[in-house]
C-alpha cells in the first residue's frame, strides 16, 4: 500500500495520483530525459508498481498527464508577461522570445517538448499538442489581427501557426545544444528569432522590433 495518509478514500487517491506525479516530474529534472522507467516512478512516490497502473496506462500517460495538469498554467503566465499594450508585431515577436526562453531552460517541460514527445504514443502526441492549445491560439489571433491591419502577409492559417512554432523551435534546439549559454547568446538567438519570425510573415518595420 502507498505510504501516504488521508482522511478518506477519494483523498488517498488524489494524493498518491498528485505523489506519482510530482515523481515523474523530479526524475525528469535530476535526469535531464523523459525516458524514465516506470519502476523509478513508483518507487519515487512511494507505491509498488502495481499501484502505478491504478492510475496510470503507462509512461507516456503520466507524462502527458503531467504536462495537462501544469503546462495550460505555465504557458498562461508567459502569455500574460507579454504587455498588451505592445504593437502586435512587437507582441508576436515578444511572446515568441519568451517561449523559446521556455523551452530552453525549464528542465521538464523544456525536455518533453523539444526533445521527447515526438517519441511518445499519438495519443500523448495529441494530449501534449493540446496543453500548449492556449499559446497557439494567442500566436494565430496576434498573426490574424496583424493581417487584418495589413501589417503581416496572408497566408493559410495553419502554415502560419506552423512556420511560428517551427521558428521557436529552432531558436529553442540551438540553445540547449549548446547545453550552457548566457545572456548574450539567449539575447542572440531570440533577437535572431524575432527578426526571421517577422520578416517571414512580411512585416516590414522588423529591423526596428
């Protein structure tokens, strides 16, 4: 039985499913991978691994967990670091930034997007593509609003959405190659980002943004 203490049953579950959790988050931070073993989980939590397939299918199910449970609130506070009051190019390219700053120094999150979902089951793939829904839609509106006051080409919404996220990603893979990097190269690489998201949507102010 897990070594966890509640007052009732439904509360013993909400713990030792939250307990099995915060495991598969701490390994993957001390490991620096998703590719951890559901043993390690179990034992981090402190239940037996039989205990594990209670409440969870497997790996990829308490990862994708995982991210649906923290990554909406994570991604929300990015968002909301972006001051509205910015002109949208500048709101686009900043929210951009911040992104690829994300995924390039947080050691959970940052790992299952960039390197490890791609591996992961379709089901998760779909799970995974869905937490990170809000960030997308904040891009697609901002490039929407940009073409609408004709700042920004038109082009199909989903290559555009696509074209974004593939420059972030970029910008993201290029930093944690490098393992370690200051504030000089972080400031390298996203002004890099921002001058190429912007000038590939054909705005034409991006030498000053």
């Amino acid at each position: 039985m897990p070594r966890i203490r509640a007052a009732s049953i439904d509360e013993h579950k909400a713990l030792t499913r939250s307990a099995l959790l915060n495991a598969a988050r701490d390994l993957i931070d001390e490991t620096g991978t998703a590719d951890i073993s559901l043993g390690e989980v179990a034992l981090a939590a402190g239940v037996g691994r039989t205990t594990f397939y209670d409440y969870f299918s497997d790996r990829d199910d308490v990862i994708a967990s995982l991210v649906e449970e923290e990554l909406p609130n994570v991604l929300t506070e990015v968002i909301d670091s972006v001051p509205i009051t910015l002109p949208i190019p500048e709101r686009l390219a900043e929210l951009a930034s911040r992104t690829v700053e994300f995924v390039a120094t947080d050691r959970v999150f940052g790992v299952i997007l960039h390197r490890d979902a791609g591996r992961m089951s379709a089901g998760a793939q779909e799970r995974i593509a869905a937490s990170h829904g809000d960030l997308s839609s904040e891009m697609a509106n901002l490039y929407m609003q940009g073409v609408e006051r004709g700042l920004f080409n038109a082009m199909p919404p989903a290559l555009a959405g696509q074209l974004i996220q593939d420059t972030i990603m970029a910008g993201a893979r290029v930093l944690i190659a490098a393992g370690t990097y200051d504030e000089k190269s972080l400031s390298e690489v996203t002004h890099g980002v921002r001058s190429f998201l912007l000038g590939g949507l054909g705005y034409s102010g991006v030498a000053d943004v």
